[in-house]
C-alpha cells in the first residue's frame, strides 16, 4: 500500500494540499547559529511576503554539465 505525505503548516498546524504551499528557509549571514525551515500555506507565504517586504530573487542560471 503507497503512503502518501501530509505537509502540515509550520504556523498554522493546517493541512497544506499537495501542489500549493512553500517551504522558507532562513539562513543567517553568521555560520554560527543554526538555519531554520518552515511550511507555510500560501496565504501565510503572502502575509509574510507583504509584512516584511521581501524581494523576488531571480533563479540561479543552469550550470554546464561535466562532459
């Protein structure tokens, strides 16, 4: 029998319906704290986005394949 993975949100304690939601992840600029990630519903992701300011970041180009 396949098991299927229920992502639940890291604030809210709902459940985050497969193929929406996004994971954050905070990375501090000091190597010596510990980084942190969370799940989010989209509607938490958009309420974090708009409180805080965040800036869109442009998707790191693909790197060349070793031939």
């Amino acid at each position: 029998m396949p098991v299927k993975t229920v992502r639940i949100s890291s604030l809210s304690g709902d459940v985050i319906p497969e193929g929406t939601g996004a994971r954050v992840r905070v990375i501090w600029a000091d190597d010596t704290r510990t980084d942190y990630r969370a799940d989010l519903t989209d509607a938490e992701t958009e309420k974090l986005i708009q409180a805080y300011g965040a800036e869109e970041v442009e998707a790191r180009p693909d790197r060349r394949r070793r031939s």
